[in-house]
C-alpha cells in the first residue's frame, strides 16, 4: 500500500541533497536562482552536510557513505518536510544498499528528483512503498527563463491535494542553458502524441528507462502491480534502437502483463526520436491493447512537469490525469 508524505506549507523546510553529483557542478547564478525560488514559496532551504564536500571523485560524487548519510539524516530530520536532489549523475545506485529503509518508512516526507535519481526513486517505492515525486533538481529551478511550467506543475503536486490534469507547455527547450542563461532557444510545442487510444487507470511506475532497468533483478525494483501505468523518458545518450531494447527489457518481466497504459517524456533532439519511427518500435504485441500517449513534459527537455512515482494515473481518450 503507497505511503503517501504530508503536503508542503509555507515556513516548511526543505533539504538539498546530492545522492549523485554535488553543488561543486553548479554555477553560482543558478543556485541562487534556485534558492530565492524556493524561498519564494515561503520555504527554508538547508543543505545536507556533503553537498558541498570538495573531495568528490571523478564523477563529482562525495563517498558512497556520505550520500547515503545525508539522506537518512534528511528523512530522520523531523523538521525536514522535503528531500530535493541536486542534480542527477550516474552512480545514485550505488548509494541503495546503505539507505535505512525502515527509518524512511517511518519518517516519510517527499522526495524530488529525476534522471539517475530514479534509482532511489525505484528503492524507496519498492522497500518502503513511498510516493515519490519525479520533477525539477534543486538546480532545475536555477534556470533564469523557461521555468515557469516546471515551477507551476511543481507547486501544484507539492503543495496541493487532489488530481490535476497533465497539459502540454506552450513552449520547451532543449538547450545548454546553464552555460548562458540569457541565449536562449524556446521551440513552440506541437502537442502529445496520440500514439494508440483508449483508456486505462492505474499505479504509476517509471522514472528514466535506462536507469529503471538497473534494478531489474534486484530487491529495488518496484513491481507492476494490478493496473500499472508506466511512465518512462531516456536521455540523449539513448537512441531509438537502445530505447526500443531497454523497454523490451521491461515488457519481459514476468509482470508486464499488469501494465495497461504506457506515457513517454519527450526525447532531446541528439535522439532523433520521430513520432513515425516512435510508431513503429511501440508497434509490438504487448502493447497492442493499452492507450500509449508520447511527447510529454518529462524527462530531459525542459520544462516539465512533477509526476508522482507511486501515484495514480487516468488515461482517457488522449488527456492524463494524476494524484498521489
């Protein structure tokens, strides 16, 4: 049964974390930035001791113990109310063994966070059954323009009860908008694809595909339960024909036959992932019989919105509708 954490109110406190790489990544623009939102909201925004630790390792990660410390002190924190990532990386696997799962399931609070992070998205869910939140990094809202959605859709899942409805941003980016925050390059939004219709109600599972498949196998791999709705995004680094691999992946779980609706974040332009060619790939036995809606603001691209891991999700007739 999902464990659903206490929503956020003004004068809450936030922690900043860094189960991958460390503040030492960003710049000091998009920190402060990052912070005058926050504290915008009206909340109070502490940093875990090893954020800042200058010796990272070549990945720019602090040692395995000290990440896994600052996240079971952050949740062991009783006036922590959220747990936000800094950034992702590569290596927030590496941390899952070392996390105290009972103490987390006992002290449960949101936790935010995507790309790699979704390996502790997957453990906390599967060992815990924690609602977790899969939205902006800490330096996600360091971005001077084109936050507007993420900031929104981040507020309304953090802040607010009840089911919202996914719509499209008006507008997204796939630029390095951390090395110039003023040159800009915002590309109008075409819309979802529609790629399969019809309807389906479920337990949302997901994160970043590739990361997601790391815990196949393992105790910290998340089962698709009764009425699961799959909610994946890759990265640059993957192409359709590892993109297409890694879902097969997925749908030779023994347990994929309890999925019955499939979302999919919008792919980053070194992808080349084409609606006709996203087609084809999804053209499989498996899927034949679930509403698959493609292009949507999750993952990689910005902006985008917070979906809760854990939650629940509507698919009806091309529109998503989620709560935790």
């Amino acid at each position: 049964m999902s464990i659903i954490p206490q929503k956020l109110k003004k004068d809450d406190k936030v922690m900043i974390v860094a189960p991958a790489r460390g503040l030492k990544l960003i710049g000091a623009d998009c920190r402060r930035i990052a912070e005058e939102r926050l504290k915008n909201l009206g909340l109070e925004v502490a940093f875990a001791n090893n954020t800042t630790d200058e010796n990272f390792d070549m990945f720019g990660s602090a040692s395995v113990e000290k990440r896994a410390q600052d996240i079971n002190q952050a949740f062991a924190d009783k006036s922590v109310k959220a747990v936000i990532t800094v950034i992702g990386g590569f290596n927030s696997n590496e941390i899952l063994k070392y996390l105290d799962y009972d103490l987390i399931k006992n002290n449960p609070k949101i936790f935010m966070g995507f790309s790699d992070i979704t390996s502790l998205h997957t453990a906390l869910y599967a060992k815990t059954g924690l609602v977790t939140y899969y939205g902006p990094h800490y330096s996600s809202l360091g971005m001077l323009k084109g936050c507007e959605y993420t900031l929104e859709n981040a507020v309304k899942m953090l802040f607010e009860t009840g089911e919202k409805e996914l719509t499209p941003s008006k507008e997204w980016s796939d630029d390095l908008w951390f090395l110039d925050q003023e040159k800009r390059e915002f590309i109008k939004n075409e819309g979802w694809w529609q790629i399969q219709s019809g309807s389906a109600s479920g337990t949302i599972i997901g994160g970043n595909l590739c990361t997601f498949i790391l815990s196949l196998g393992t105790p910290f791999r998340p089962k698709f339960e009764k009425d699961t709705i799959l909610f994946i995004e890759d990265d640059e680094m993957s192409n359709l024909a590892t993109f297409d691999r890694n879902l097969q992946a997925l749908i030779n779980q023994p347990d994929f036959e309890n999925v019955k609706g499939l979302v999919i974040g919008r792919f980053q332009k070194a992808s080349k992932a084409t609606r006709e060619a996203l087609t084809f790939i999804l053209n499989k036995k498996e899927l034949k019989d679930m509403p698959i809606i493609a292009n949507i603001d999750m993952g990689h691209t910005t902006p985008i919105a917070t979906i809760p891991l854990g939650g629940f999700a509507r698919i009806e007739n091309g529109r998503i509708f989620i709560k935790d």
